[in-house]
C-alpha cells in the first residue's frame, strides 16, 4: 500500500449535501481520509495510490459536488538527523 495525500482548494464552501456527497467519498475503496480547512478553504484527501490516481480523487471530489480551483503543493517534510 502506497499512501498519499493530495490537497486542493475549492472556491465556494460545499452545501449541506454537498457535504454528505464529499463523506460518501470515504467509503470508496482506497479513500482513507478527508479532510476540510474552512479557513483555508482546503480539503485533503489520503488515499492509497496503488488503488486510485489523483486524477480519480480530482473527479470524485468533482462528482460530489466541490467547486475545486486547484490543486495546492505540499511542501515535503524534512527528515532530521
């Protein structure tokens, strides 16, 4: 299992079920978590890549309703020595 994260911003904050849609993405397979910044307007989304891409993460979200702007870089952690 390859776990990764992606994060994107969305432009309008999603409606009551707009919310709900965005939950039931958690239940497809591969989909470990999501996770909503309201004051970033941000939702990040890990998922094990050996069963879905993030182009498919992009279109669930999509599908759900999400008024996604774009995707945002994470900045990679620093290991210490």
């Amino acid at each position: 299992m390859t776990q990764l994260d992606v994060l994107y911003r969305y432009e309008t904050p999603p409606s009551e079920a707009g919310a709900m849609a965005v939950a039931r993405v958690r239940e497809v397979y591969g989909v470990r978590a999501v996770a909503f910044d309201e004051a970033a307007k941000t939702v990040r989304v890990e998922y094990d890549a050996t069963r879905l891409s993030e182009p498919m993460i992009h279109e669930l979200l999509r599908r759900a309703g999400l008024d996604i702007v774009e995707r945002v870089t994470l900045a990679a952690s620093a290991e210490v020595a």
